[in-house]
C-alpha cells in the first residue's frame, strides 16, 4: 500500500518519492563524510598531531579513544533528536543535524595541535567530536524514515537502504580526500594538508540543505499529525512500550557494526603498522571496498523484500563467523592485491547486513515512536559494538595477536545472529496500522 494522506497527485507524489530518496542519500553521505574523515584522521594523522610525545601504540590507542567518544555520543544524538523528530517531524529535525554536523568538522580543520595550544587541543577535539556523534545519532534514523516513510510499502526494504548507501559513500569521500591528500602533500600531511577535506564540509552541507528543503513531511507522519497522535515524550514512551525491540536493534547490530569498523579504521592501521603498507595503498583499499557496497547494499535490501529481513540479515552475521579467520590470514599474505581484494570482498558481508538493517530496525516501531525508538536501536550500539571495536582490536593485537581478534569477531557473530531471530520479522506487515505493534 502507498501512503499519501498530503493530497498530492500519483505524479507529485512520485516526484517527493524520488527527492526524499535523494535527499536521504545525500544528507546521509554528508553527514558520513564528516564522520569517517575522523575515522581516518584518527588512524593516520592524528596520533601525531595530538598526541605528539606518545609512543606510537599508546598514541594510536589515545586517537582512538577520542574517536570512540563519538559512538558513545551517538545515543545522546538519537535521543535528543528522536524526540523532535518525532514531535515535530522528520524533515525539519534532520536539517538541524546537517548543520550541527558541518560546523563541528569545519571547526576541527582549524584546531591547532598540541604543539600550538598544549592539552587545550586534544580537549576541544574530544569537545568536537562529541557534537559529531550527536549529529550522526539524529541523522540516521530521520534520513532512514524520510525515504521509507515516502516510498512503496511493498519496497521499504529497498527505499530504506538507499540511506544506507550514504555510508559507503561517505566512506568513499572521506577516505579518498585522505588519501588524495596524502599522497599530494607528501610531508606537509601532518601541518595542514589533513585539514583541507574537513574545510571543505561546509560546501558539502550547503548541497545537503538545499537538497533537504526541497523535501515534504513524509505521509505517515503527516497522518500522526492530523490525527494528533503526536506522543509528549516519545523517548520515554518508546523505552516503555517496546524496550525488547530497543535492545534487540542495538544487539543486532554487533555482528555488523563492529566488523565494519574492522574493516574500515582498524584495517588502515593494521595495515600500514603491522603489514608495512603505504598509508596510500590501506586508504585507496578501504576506499575501493566502499565502492563494492554501493551495489551490494540496494541488492540484499531488494533482496529482503522477497525474501524476508531476517533471512538475509542472519546469513550476514553467520557468514562474519566464516570470513573471521581467512580474513586476518589473508591480510598477513603482505601482497598489495591479496589486501586490496581481501578488504574488498568481506564488505559483501557487511552489506548483507547493513542492506536490509534499517528496515528492520524502523518496522519495529510505530509511526508516532519511529524516530526515537529506531534512532535509540541503531545507536545504542555505538557504544558496545562500532566505537570499542578499534581500540579493542588494537589492544587485543598488541597483547594476544591477531587470533584474538578473530574470535572477537565470531563473538559478535553470534550476537547478531541470536538477536536477528529473536527481532519479529515485519517485512510484509502494513506498519501504518497501530494493531502491528500490540505489546503483550
């Protein structure tokens, strides 16, 4: 059933359809591009720059503490935000998050270096990148609603994905500046060149805007607003009424969220660190496994429209239990091609995943607690699975190798596996009807 309770014609409201999709995947890019730019600054700049008299593995694990410190801000972000956009709609809350997103990294590109300022500069990154999480806390489950509330109910699987493909996207810009950069300021990286991507969020967030405002309300929320069905405090309301779907959401996502930052940050390290590699070859790698997910990510998203969410998303995380050993083993080979591939294929895994996730996380809640509650699912995990991952890893490496970090991941696989089962399957239920939600 197509929702359209704003008494447009089928031809503009295919039209909003069309620019709700677009305006998802590019906010969603931007916002990720901010992101991941710190990921990446993270594992190959920033050691240097804030923690300039650290040895290189306590500097790499401080880097990524403050990194980690942005998951964990992210909840805050889905909290704060969850409760506007629920509240006052999904449109208007995501252009707040955009703009909350595009100052705080600009502001990192200007921040002086420890050697300039002292310990004041390791303090406001950490300040910084906390309004990052936050902005990325709110911003992924409106973008996610905007096109899946918009879109053909019999495809929410795939109008939800393309949202998702704003990661590999964002991953894409975000490492390919780096390594751009990287490879053209050769040793003036560390000064200033690693500061140019993150300047250049500003003309990136005034595409976002104009992008975004050319977006209505979605139909289903239009419809919790003329029914004035908007709940006072939606959070609090959401945590109450379906906390197991809250906690599932964020366990769910463990076997996907923490192999991904494996795959992403933690991989550019150990690639360069232990493997020896060129900080060009680890970036260029991770950047052309990105390129892999923006097919892959649409397909197992169509693909959960035929098949079922849950079937799809728990292959994904028992196939993360396969790829763990042969992925390390395959790393260790050394050979350019062998790590490039390697880094290539396993985000295939990932995107079994990450393609019908959003879905299944948002049909897991109804319209007037969507934002919130999808919101507080997805970050959640932030805090267990994505932000630890890389400092666990590298601490894991360093004193047990990099078995340790295998069984980790298998870990994680089975988390996600029992958490995808456990997570009802609405994929071909009507979710504007309140009598898909009853609790018992």
């Amino acid at each position: 059933m197509t929702e359209s309770s704003s008494g447009l014609t089928t031809a503009e409201h295919r039209a909003q359809v069309r620019k709700a999709a677009t305006a998802s995947v590019v906010g969603t890019a931007i916002e990720w591009y901010d992101f991941f730019l710190y990921n990446t600054a993270a594992a190959v700049v920033f050691a240097e720059v804030f923690f300039p008299k650290s040895t290189p593995y306590a500097g790499t694990l401080a880097a990524f503490a403050t990194n980690a410190v942005g998951f964990a801000a992210r909840p805050v972000g889905a909290a704060i935000f969850g409760h506007w956009g629920d509240r006052i709609g999904r449109k208007a809350t995501l252009i707040v998050t955009l703009l909350t997103m595009g100052v705080a990294s600009a502001l990192i590109g200007v921040l002086p270096g420890t050697d300039s300022i002292g310990i004041a500069a390791p303090i406001i990154l950490v300040v910084l990148r906390v309004l990052q999480g936050i902005a990325v806390g709110g911003e992924w489950s409106g973008s996610v609603l905007l096109s899946m509330e918009w879109g053909d109910q019999r495809r929410r699987g795939l109008m939800a994905s393309w949202p998702q493909v704003g990661v590999p996207i964002g991953l894409i810009l975000g490492t390919g500046a780096m390594s751009l950069l990287a490879a053209t300021t050769g040793d003036t990286f560390k000064d200033w060149g690693w500061r140019v991507p993150f300047l250049a969020s500003l003309a990136l967030v005034a595409v976002g805007l104009w992008v975004r405002l050319k977006v209505l309300e979605t139909p289903m929320f239009a419809r919790v607003l003329e029914r004035r069905q908007v709940v006072r405090l939606p959070v609090i309301e959401v945590l109450r009424r379906h906390p197991k779907e809250v906690v599932l959401s964020a366990l769910l996502r463990v076997s996907e969220q923490m192999p991904f930052y494996l795959y992403t940050t933690f991989a550019i390290t150990y690639a360069t660190q232990q493997l020896g590699l060129s900080r060009t070859v680890a970036l260029s790698a991770v950047t052309c496994a990105a390129a892999v997910e923006l097919v892959a990510i649409p397909f197992f998203g169509h693909l959960s429209d035929r098949v079922g969410r849950r079937l799809v998303y728990a292959t994904g995380a028992a196939l993360l239990a396969v790829v763990a050993f042969p992925y390390f083993v395959l790393l260790n080979t050394g050979v350019v091609l062998v790590v490039f591939l390697t880094i290539m294929i396993t985000q295939i895994q990932h995107a079994m995943e990450y393609g019908p996730q959003a879905s299944l996380i948002a049909e897991s809640f109804p319209t007037s607690l969507r934002y919130g509650g999808a919101g507080l699912g997805y970050q959640l995990a932030s805090i267990i699975a994505g932000g630890p991952a890389p400092l666990i890893a590298t601490w894991l490496l360093h004193d047990y190798g990099w078995q340790a970090i295998a069984i980790f991941m298998i870990v994680g696989a089975v988390v996600g596996f029992a958490a995808a089962l456990a997570l009802p399957d609405r994929s071909r239920i009507d979710i504007s009807q309140p009598s898909a939600y009853k609790t018992t």
